[in-house]
C-alpha cells in the first residue's frame, strides 16, 4: 500500500496536475485532519501523524465526496512542504507521557488555494501500550562465558581465546531460532584492536537490538552491558611470585630429561671454550669430570610490554636453571668450574591453576661459563631492554 502511494504522489508530482478552489476564501482548521497513533510497546513505543488526505480533498478542494487514489494523492502533492504536521516527541514513549501535534500552514499556501489557517497545536495524552516483554541477555539460563571449553548447545557463549595478556574474544549464539536473543547483536568496544589484558581486567560486552524498531514492538532489554572478568583464562607467569614450588615442580622433570640428553657431549662442556663476565676466554675444556649439579638460583625474563607495545614475538617468559659441572682444562689440565643452564619458554598457569609446560620450547645453553655472574650478565641481563629481570630460590638437589 505504501510502494503505491508513494507511486501516485510520483506521478501527480510528474503530471503537473494542480488543484484550484472556487468562490471566496475560507477559514480551515487542518489539524483536525490529523491524528496520532501509537506503535510498540510501553516505554519505547513511538507516534506517528496520519493525515486525512480525503476529508481534506472534500472540505478544502471541494471534490467529491467518492474520491480516488489519484484523487489522494493530488491532495498530498498539494499539500506537501506547505502543510506541515508534526508530533513531537515521537520515540521511547510510554503510558502516560504527553505529546504535542501541531501543523503550520505557509502564506503561499493560503493565498493559492484561497484558505485562511493559522498553526495550531494540540496535546495528545499516551494510553494503551502493551508492556514488554522483558529480556535478559545475560540471563545465566542462556549465557555463558566459556575459555577452553567447547560451546553450549542453544546458548550464547561468549569465548575469551588465548593466554594472558594476548586474547582474542569472539561470540558464538546459538540461542534457539525462535528465542529473542537471535535478534542481538552483541559487542565489544575494543573489538577489533589489541590491548593486553591483566588477570584483573575486566571486559565490557555490550548488547543491541539488530533491528530496533521491530525488536521494540515487543520486547525490551533488562540490560545492555555487563562486565566480564578474564580471571579464568590461562596465563602466562609474569611476576616472581608466580614462579611457585608447583610450577618448579613441573618444569623440574623437563630439565632433568635435558641434562640428561646431553651427557653423550659431557654436558654440553666437551672441547668447548670458557669465558669469564666479559666474555674473554679463558679455558678450553677437554671433558667433564663427574656429574652436574642445579645451583641454588634461577631466573626468569619476563616480558615488560605496556602502553600498547606489542609483543611480535610472542615471548612472554623464560626460566633458566643454571647448573655447575667440573672440567678438566686442555692446557693446564687443571679442574675447574663450568656454568650452563636449562631454560624453557612461556611457562603457563590454566585456567584450573594447573602448571602447563608440555611442549613448551626448553634446552640447554650452549656457551660455556666460568661462574654464575658471568652466566647471568651474558645469558640473563642481556633481555633487560624488553624484560623484567627476576631471581628466585632453586632446591633441586
């Protein structure tokens, strides 16, 4: 009805038609021509003006009383910029509310067609909307947060994804075809940017309708954001305080099972050089003498990042383990002491608490040192550009 409408003012428009009047001039009260209708529910209903088209053709153009579609649509043509009806307000109304329908007539108006008009308004009192039916998109029947966990059937389940502080978010509704919530569109405000994220973070997860106006005819939201921990997702040790007897515990055998690999090449120190702190040379082992041993120290390089400084090369944390082992000097063939060390990357804390180090890069450091401050300057403060620098307890023997 409306596409035919809108195809009749087209062609009265096109056609040039015009309306005239006969006889003197007469007084009109055009809003009474007018009236206002309410659609959608309470609180978010809006008003719309419906004009008379052909009562007017009859009082104002004195046209018969059977009239046409064209008829109509002459008159709308007429009228259209020179009588202006308006309602205001006209969104988010409800039961109760006030709104004012006023209409203005232009002087070009009056004086062509021979009609006296003033503007004039009147006030419509809001009554019979429906309530809504309320709706709680977060609703713990039928939204869940998940990390690692596969989706739930016929929920909305928004996915944090990764590790902290790298996470990627995504959103997956499977809420029923016939549940208001498939008409949602939910978002982030951060969606499509990358922000590290701390386990104290919280992320802000919006919701709104993807149709408004036809959503609003019968539903309302209880809510439109809710704020989500991350606490939960997996994480990688970023303070000393995290590096816990259970996470040693963990790494303990990876580091063992390493050390014992390279006893075919006497533990990494067979015909290698020694350097001191500054790298000077001063040994060449021939071969080890007896069996390793773990100091009572470790270290750990832990990626600083921050103000939005991303970290390409997804290093968040290294552990090393220096241990000690005799040699036997090529030269002097004195004994003396070799520092190496065990190191294993992106060390993690699941979501259960669990220590994750399966398949994590791990090996052996390969060049030979003569003490544990040389091993350190060269191995450990050489990161303290891009890293926190930190030293725990080791009682592995």
């Amino acid at each position: 009805m409306k596409e035919l409408r809108r195809l009749l003012l087209i062609t009265a428009a096109t056609a040039g038609l015009a309306l005239s009047l006969t006889g003197c001039s007469k007084t009109v009260d055009f809003l009474q021509y007018a009236d206002v209708t309410f659609d959608g529910i309470n609180g978010q209903a809006t008003a719309t003006v419906n004009v008379d088209y052909n009562k007017i053709g009859t009082d104002v153009f004195d046209k018969g009383k059977t009239q046409t579609d064209m008829d109509e649509a002459r008159t709308e043509t007429a009228m259209m910029g020179e009588v202006n009806y308006e309602v205001t307000p006209s969104e988010n109304l409800s039961n109760g509310d006030t709104v004012t329908l006023s209409v203005e007539i232009s002087d070009y108006f009056q004086k062509e067609y021979k009609v006296t008009a003033k503007a004039a308004s009147k006030e419509i009192t809001v009554s019979g909307l429906q309530e809504p039916e309320m709706v709680d998109p977060f609703d713990d029947s039928i939204f869940t947060t998940i990390f690692s966990e596969n989706p739930e059937e016929g929920k909305v389940s928004f996915e944090i994804i990764g590790t902290i502080p790298e996470l990627r978010l995504n959103l997956i509704n499977d809420a029923p075809e016939d549940s208001p919530l498939k008409n949602l569109q939910y978002y982030v405000d951060d969606f499509d940017t990358y922000k590290e994220y701390s386990e104290d973070d919280t992320i802000a997860l919006h919701v709104k309708p993807k149709a408004p106006q036809d959503f609003a005819k019968k539903y309302a939201l209880t809510r439109d954001t809710i704020e989500i921990p991350v606490k939960g997702a997996p994480k990688y040790i970023r303070s000393v305080d995290e590096v816990t007897q259970d996470v040693l515990d963990a790494v303990k055998p990876i580091a063992v099972a390493r050390l014992e690999d390279s006893a075919g090449s006497d533990y990494n120190v067979h015909k290698e050089s020694v350097f001191d702190a500054d790298h000077n040379e001063i040994g060449f082992s021939r071969e080890n003498v007896g069996e390793p041993r773990w100091v009572d120290v470790g270290y750990m390089i832990s990626w600083r990042g921050g103000d939005g400084e991303r970290n390409f090369s997804s290093e968040y944390n290294d552990l090393f383990i220096p241990y000690e082992v005799e040699y036997i000097d090529d030269k002097t063939e004195e004994t003396g002491t070799a520092v190496l060390g065990f190191w294993i990357k992106n060390v993690i804390i699941d979501s259960d608490g669990s220590v994750d180090v399966d398949g994590h890069a791990n090996s052996i450091t390969m060049t030979v040192y003569d003490s544990i401050d040389a091993f350190k300057k060269n191995e450990i403060d050489k990161s303290a550009d891009s890293f926190d620098i930190y030293e725990f307890p080791v009682n592995w023997q």
